[in-house]
C-alpha cells in the first residue's frame, strides 16, 4: 500500500487512488468546482493544485484531481506556490462569472483575496446628477475605498421616487417595491427605504410618501387653486383623456 506525504504528515493511500481523494479521506481541505466523485476528474477549474517536487528537485504545481497518490510522494496544500496557482484559478473563474458569490465566498474560505467584487456600476455618474439635478434629493456620492471609487448613498436623503434605478444603464441600482414598501439599494448598501403611498382612484400603490411631500414643498410657493388628489399616473392619464373627450363632445354638441 502506497504511503505519501501530505503538508509533512504521512497517510496510506489505497492502489489507483488520487492525491485528492487521499486528501479528502483524511479530512483535509482543498477547494474544488469541477471535481464529483461519479464523474471521472478533468482538472477544468485548477483550485485543486498542490505543490510536489519533480524529478530535478524544483517545485511545481499539479492538480491533485489527476495525480496519482504513488509511495514516497510528498506534496503541500499550502505553500507561497500554492497560493499564487489558486489565486490565478480564482481570477481566471471569475473572468468567465464575475457575478458569481459562490467563488467569491470559497476564495475567502481558503484565504485568497480577490480584490473588490464587481457591482456593475460604470462610475456614469447619472445616477449622482440625476438626483441632485433633478430629484434634488443629493442621496448618492463618490467615495474612494482601498483606493477605488464607488457611488454611495447619503445617509437620509433618498427621497425615493426612483429615479436613480431607472436612470442606471447597467441595473446596479435595484428598486424593489414590496408589500407597500419601496427599497433603493446598490450593491449591499441601502440607499432608501419607504413607505409607499395609494392612489385614491386604483388603490395600487404608486410613488413613496416621501416623495410626494418632497414635491408639495418644491410647488408650494406655485399659484395651485386646484383640488389636490393622490393620483398614480395610470389614472392621471386615464381622467385627462376622459375631461378632454368630455369637453370635445361638449364642443361639438
């Protein structure tokens, strides 16, 4: 029976066996995607690399995946080498899926650091100027963080009428309108959270009551004499189609 040596502690290996499964048997961790034990192994994601000799005594990187476990190997799991082969595996899997949490969540796991995850934000700015042009709410800002800037909300002033989210060319920023409840974020970060006011003629709910006070107090110096309603803009559209076509027939009776 084969006898190898895995981070300087020695273990049986049965005949035909691979390293990884001598690791795995014994209960050490090494990270694998593509590796299933009714499958038969093809070394497609590289995370499994160890490090061995070769025959002229400098060392290399090898999936263990694919290598066989033969008497008197020696290998590392964790080594400088070790962790620059991951790394690059790491980087070259989120190439392909930059969104995915799932690598992200195993590199932490095994100590490699992948720099910020994308958010899908292009630093456009029109999300900054839409609200501070025409919003004038002046929720969202640039701010450098490890020496990367990102868009992020200002504590209490999203007034929640959205617009940022609908601006937004990539859909970094999410709107979600729930239960009568609207939630502006980016990324992990909330930008607002409000509660959602009816409109009096459909009953659905349709703009955040913050928003709509937002707007009676930018309008209050305006000559109104109208009767005010808490119209969705469903049913706005759906009246003033109605007045107009009420006024023609009248017209022309």
């Amino acid at each position: 029976m084969p006898k190898i040596i895995i981070d300087g502690t020695e273990f049986e290996a049965d005949e035909g066996v691979t390293v990884l499964q001598v690791i795995r048997a014994n209960g050490i961790k090494i990270p694998t995607i593509c590796y299933h034990e009714a499958l038969k192994p093809i070394g497609a994601c590289n995370l499994c690399g160890v490090e061995v000799r070769g025959r002229a005594g400098k060392p290399r990187v090898l999936l263990s995946c694919i290598l066989k476990a033969r008497n008197g190997l020696e290998v590392k799991t964790r080594s400088e080498l070790v962790t620059s082969a991951r790394k690059s595996a790491f980087r070259n899997l989120l190439a392909m899926a930059p969104q995915s949490k799932f690598i992200r969540d195993l590199a932490v796991e095994y100590g490699v650091d992948l720099g910020p995850a994308p958010d899908g934000c292009l630093r456009c700015r029109l999300c900054i100027r839409v609200c501070s042009e025409i919003g004038g709410g002046g929720a969202l800002k640039r701010e450098k963080r490890d020496g990367i800037t990102f868009v992020v909300p200002r504590e209490g002033l999203c007034i929640g009428c959205g617009t940022c989210s609908n601006i937004c060319p990539t859909g970094a920023i999410r709107m979600i309108d729930e239960d009568g409840v609207r939630v502006i974020s980016i990324r992990d970060e909330v930008i607002g959270v409000h509660v959602m006011e009816r409109c009096e003629a459909c009953g659905r709910y349709f703009a955040s009551q913050k928003f709509i006070k937002h707007v009676q107090v930018r309008t209050s110096e305006h000559n109104n004499v109208k009767e005010h309603h808490l119209y969705c803009p469903t049913c706005v559209k759906l009246f003033s189609t109605r007045v107009k076509s009420s006024s023609r027939m009248k017209r022309l009776g």
